[in-house]
C-alpha cells in the first residue's frame, strides 16, 4: 500500500518531518491549514517530488496567500503524479486542495480547513487494483501560546475514503520558533492503516537558519502503523527580503 500512495508533499515538511505545530507556506496547505493566517504573506511555489524505490513523480504547484484578505487566508495546492513508464505498479491521477483559515482571539488562535480532491489510476500486471477517487477533509488549529510557543492539532482525512493510502488520523504538534531555531514535536494517532487498530505515528523537526539566508532542516519519524522509521533532512537558499524574497 505505501507504493501507491501520493507523494506530492511540502518541501519543509518533508525535509522536517514534524511541522503541525509550526506550519508555514506549503506546509500549512498539507499539514496544518491554520498556519495560513499566522503571517501576512503571498507564497507561489514550484514543486517536483520524486519517490525513487518507488517509481513515482509528481509535479506540483502551490499558492497561499493571506495578505489579499487577511482575515481569510487562502491556499491551493495542484500535483499531477504519474509513475515511470517501465514502472510495476502504473498510476496517472490528480491530488487538488482548497484551504482556507481564519485568524481569532487577537491573532492568537487560528482555525483551518482544507479540501482535497483526489483521482488517480491504478493497475498493476496480474494484480486487481482499485483506483483512488473521492473528497475528502482535513481540519486544524493553531494556538499560540506565547511569542515564540505554538500547539497544533490536526484531523486528517476526515471523510473515509475507504483506502488505507489516505487513512483517517488525529493528533496535534508542539513547537518552539526562536530566532534563529525551530524545533517541532508532533503526535498522531493512525486509525485505519494497521489491522489491529489504532497505531501511535510520532515525528520531530529541526530548523536552523544560519546567516538568514541559508535554512538547514533535519527530521526524524517513527510510524507505528507502517511500522517504519526514516530521517530526513533538507538544505537551502533564501534571496531577498519580502514581497520580493525568493527561496531554493
């Protein structure tokens, strides 16, 4: 099941891990859609992700932006995945999000949505696959509880989709965001990926931006319900300053 499931992801997030409790930009959209509204910002992201032992691509493109309506931030997210041609398992599809989120109680208490359409096609030599289509939703809050000390809590895949690639899971994540450090803890529970029920999915991230211009991302997580464990890890490239910054 991990083979066939999307890949299309934020940058950040893979390279952290652990991010529901310090979501910004592209993580906001995948992980914690009330990151959105924290900061006044409009993001356009280009993404490319590709799942080597897997044999899968995806194209993406990400737009947040919460400076047009502050007090409704708006993300969207397209990703086109397709598998390599001599690939085992083909599939072609599409993964579409729509979230928005809202900032209350002085900008201290933020609250998301996000809307995801997935479609994509599966089949595989000798082997019945069902293709992945339907809607479904995630949910999330951000709190602040002080300057540099925020708590997440996430639903995901609220509606059931019937398919253990997009499970049903629910938890929140803690993180402390100084200057120039970020370090994120996240807990959640996985209902529907194990057979014998509800599994623990534990994961940490790490953030140090040195020089202001060059962001240094570590991460580690411990899946109990695929009963898996990876590091990871990220490197890059910050130009400019505001409105007209860009990133790498």
């Amino acid at each position: 099941a991990p083979a066939w499931s999307q890949i299309a992801d934020s940058p950040r997030a893979m390279g952290m891990s652990g991010v529901r409790g310090d979501p910004v930009g592209s993580s906001s959209v995948m992980r914690n859609p009330a990151g959105m509204s924290r900061a006044y910002t409009y993001t356009v992201e280009a993404q490319y992700f590709r799942a080597g032992p897997d044999d899968l691509n995806a194209l993406g493109l990400n737009v947040v932006d919460s400076k047009t309506q502050p007090k409704l931030a708006v993300g969207i997210n397209y990703a086109y995945q397709f598998a390599d041609s001599d690939a085992d398992i083909a599939q072609d599809g599409h993964d579409v999000r729509l979230a928005l989120a809202h900032p209350m109680v002085a900008e201290k208490f933020h609250i998301g949505l996000s809307m995801r359409y997935i479609t994509i096609g599966r089949s595989g030599q000798g082997v019945k696959l069902d293709n992945l289509e339907g809607f479904t939703l995630d949910a999330g809050v951000l709190i602040s509880l002080a300057p540099t000390v925020h708590l997440g809590l996430v639903g995901e895949s609220l509606i059931d989709m019937e398919d253990k690639t997009v499970p049903r899971r629910a938890g929140g994540g803690l993180s402390y965001t100084g200057s120039p450090l970020v370090v994120d803890v996240d807990v959640l529970a996985d209902f529907e990926t194990h057979s014998d029920g509800p599994k623990v999915v534990v994961a940490t991230g790490l953030e140090l931006l040195l020089g202001e211009s060059v962001p240094i991302r570590a991460g580690y997580e411990y899946d109990g319900a695929l009963e898996t464990s990876w590091v990871s890890g990220g490197l890059g490239f910050v130009t400019g300053s505001g409105p007209n910054g860009g990133q790498i």
